[in-house]
C-alpha cells in the first residue's frame, strides 16, 4: 500500500510541474534590426504576445499579471 501511495504521489507531483509549466509567460529579449533592445512576452493562459521597451515594464506586466489571478 505504501508503493501505490508513493507512485501517486509521484504522478501527482509531476503533474503539479506540467501544469506550472503551461502557466508561466515565456519572455524572450530580443534586439531590433535598428540596434534596439526589446522584450516579447507570451501569455499562454490567453494565448496573446506583448512587447515591451524595458525590463521595467516586463516586471511591472508581470506583476499585475499575478495580481489580477
């Protein structure tokens, strides 16, 4: 019984690192043909793409991102 309880437990676990996965925003920092530094961000929880002229910006999305779930 202590097997099962453990083999769910892993499943269970790997599961929780599947899902998270999924959650988080994937943010890229890239660098316009100009010279121009830039972040993309992608929000799969809405399927939507942002870019951003600052880092600052990026924390300040995030943030409000987490605020509003």
């Amino acid at each position: 019984m202590k097997i099962m309880s453990f083999i769910v437990s892993i499943f269970k676990s790997i599961g929780r690192s599947l899902v998270a996965s999924n959650v988080e925003p994937q943010i890229k920092h890239k660098r316009d043909r100009y010279g121009n530094d830039y972040w993309q961000v992608y929000d799969s929880t809405i399927n939507k793409s942002y870019s951003f002229g600052s880092e600052q910006d990026v924390r300040a999305w995030i943030e409000n991102r987490y605020h509003s779930f």
